[in-house]
DNA sequence: ACCTGAACACCGTTCAAGT
DNA sequence: ACCTGAACACCGTTCAAGT
C-alpha cells in the first residue's frame, strides 16, 4: 500500500498497478473515499512539517504547519476533494490535528474557540487546495482561470456596480498571497468570535 | 433548459431526460463543468433571497443572504461540489456576489478587504455544503459521521492529549450552529484583516 | 450547417466461482 | 476462508455519419 506516483488515484488503477483485480482492494478498503484517506494519511506521513521553531509566536508555527499541509493537497487536488467530504481520520492527520490545537491554544482563546477553530482551518485548507489545486497541468486549464474573470470583463456598470468598482481588488493577489490572507483571517476569526454560550 | 427535480446531474440522465443522446448537450455546454454551473444558476434564479430589511444592520442582511445560498447548496452537494472548482459566472450568480459586497462594504471596511473576503463568504458557504450536503439521504451516511468522530473515542491520551482535552468542544454543536458561528467567523476575520500593502 | 448514434475509454462495486 | 475474474451499471467525451 506505498504511496508510489500515482496521478489519478483510482480502484483500477491501483489495482492494475497491484497486478491483481479491481476487486481485490475491497479488502482492505470499503470504498474509494477510504481509499483516498488512506492514501492522504500515507503521504501526509512522508512529509515532515515543520517542527515548533521555539524561538518563534505561535502564529508563525500554526501557519508554517498548515501551510505545509496545503501544500501537499495542492499537488493531489482529486485528494483534496475527497477530503473535503469525508475527514481522513488516520494517525498522521491525527498528529496533524494534536499540533494545531496546540499552537492555537498558545494564542489564550477559550477551549471551545480553539476546537471549532482548528475545523475551521483545515477545511480553509482542504476547500482551496481543492479549488485551485494543480489539475494535472491541463492546457486547457489556460483560460479556466476563476470563471469571475471572465465574466467580469463583461460586467454592465449600471447592472452590478459593485462588481465593477471591486473589480481589480476581486482579481487582485498571488495565489500565495491570497492564501496566508486567508490564514489570518480565519486566525483572526477564531480570536475574535466567541462560540455561542448555549452548545458548550 | 429547465432544472426540473433531477437527483443526479449528469450528461447522461439530463439527455435521456430530454431524449436525445449525450452528444447533443455538447451543443450548449463545453463540459460537465459547465453543465453544473448553469444548472446551479438557473436554480439560484428560481430561489428568492431574502431581501435586505432596512430596518435591520448589514450583519444581519449579509448572513441571511449567505444562509439562503448556503441552504440552496445544501440540497445539491454535488452541485456545491462542482462550484467549489469552478466558480459559476451565471447572471443570478453575479446578481448574488453584487449583494454581498454591497451589504459588506456597509460595514465599512476597506474596498479591497470586502472584494477578497466576499471570495471567503462564498468559499466558505460551499465548502461547507460539499462537505455536509444532504447526499441522498443514504442510509450508510447515519454512521460516516465525520470520521474524527469514530477516530476521536479511541484517541491516545498519551499520543493525542489536546485532542482529548478537545474531544467535547470538537464535536459540540448542531450543523446550523456551526455554520452561523462559521459566518461571523469570516465576518469578523475579514474586518480585523488588512490586506498585505503591496498587493493593491 | 446542425444534430446525434454509436463507439471509445474509462469508472465503482458486487458476487459467484475458484483456490 | 480468503481472494478475484467477470459482469453490471453506470460515467464523460468524441467523431463520423446522417438529416
């Protein structure tokens, strides 16, 4: 069951590469979203995240991890999406799961905060890596940049004025620069926004 | 062109629906991509957003308008799925992103930080109806609660402490609570972060 | 010119039959 | 008992042939 360079992990393909029947696989898995976990839990134990720099605030570790783990998504975004709808639940994601807590709970928000948040993070995670992950360098992914953009252009002023006056601030930013946005606000969320009294 | 009630969007059935072969659709849609997209617009035309109450604040309007999309999407995850890699660019779509920055920019925050948060409101919302959208109300689905809920009753306390000391808070709350606080979340994150300087 | 039947190249999952 | 070949029921997309 080692991760080898598979592009489009699929029961056949896996199977083929095994030298055996599609069948075959249902032995260990009990169907392809486990088999994605299970191939996400394999990887996510081959990359080592940055180790807790203690010279450093706790902000700057939590994004270091979590930038890591996007990383790796991004490069499989068909894992990515299966993630998103069904959670890995292996030791790896697990070890994963513990550190995040950890820092964030160096940043003194209430425990509950800190829970909800942590969720919150990895599905930011998960949602763009899946959104924008590498597919397979198609050609024709050229023009598939955000269907906004092309829209956009086409956009009547007295229509959707804002669109308009948004405009170059909606395409605006690296793909980098977009994401660790991203990062501090859900940071910045989790901080700021108590978790209802009555669910804790 | 209709949405009638079709449970699975596929080339397949939306030609057989119309009795002709698959073949036809490539007429009108490049792809399933673009099938998705238009048929997510056309529903969103058929949905009537709440409209803004004047009375009310901007907070207020902004989640109800988000909360109505959200729940849209809910019905069709794959659906929600789909417009999570590819952005739809539908009229009643643009319609919806023109709201969003309105109510927004009422709050008073910077042009640029409302442009890239709308982008979050709506990835949020999406993301979250891939991941917990009704999938057919399958049977299996009473037991693929989130699968940390499985992993979480074996957890180690040794190996995973915080994640036990989390245990109750990470699985608190209904799905709605969630998804509000996961709104004010965004809204707040997105009031208190700048974007970086240079990207403007 | 426009539409589409039929074919191609894949899928996931099951189950009866084999070892 | 354990594994798996072969079949079933689907997919998306293309393209040559028909009107």
């Amino acid at each position: 069951m080692r991760s080898e360079g598979l592009e489009k992990v699929t029961m056949r393909r896996l199977a083929q590469e095994l030298d055996t029947g599609p069948a075959s696989l249902y032995v260990y898995v009990a169907n392809t979203a486990e088999l994605h976990a299970a191939v996400l839990d394999a990887l996510l134990g081959e990359v080592e995240l940055p180790a807790d720099r203690s010279g450093t605030g706790w902000r700057e570790d939590l994004v270091a991890a979590l930038t890591s783990y996007t990383r790796l998504l991004f490069e499989h975004p068909q894992l990515a999406r299966s993630a998103l709808v069904a959670r890995p639940s292996g030791a790896n994601y697990l070890d994963l799961v513990e550190r995040l807590l950890r820092l964030l709970s160096r940043s003194g928000a209430p425990r509950e905060q800190v829970a909800w948040g942590v969720d919150n993070l990895l599905q930011y995670a998960t949602a763009t890596a899946a959104e924008h992950g590498t597919q397979e360098s198609d050609p024709t992914s050229r023009d598939d940049w955000d269907a906004l953009t092309r829209a956009a252009h086409g956009v009547d002023e007295s229509e959707h004025p804002m669109i308009k006056a948004h405009l170059p601030a909606l395409l605006s930013g690296t793909q980098d620069a977009r994401l660790s946005w991203g990062f501090d606000l859900v940071i910045n969320g989790i901080l700021h926004t108590p978790v209802p009294h009555a669910t804790v």
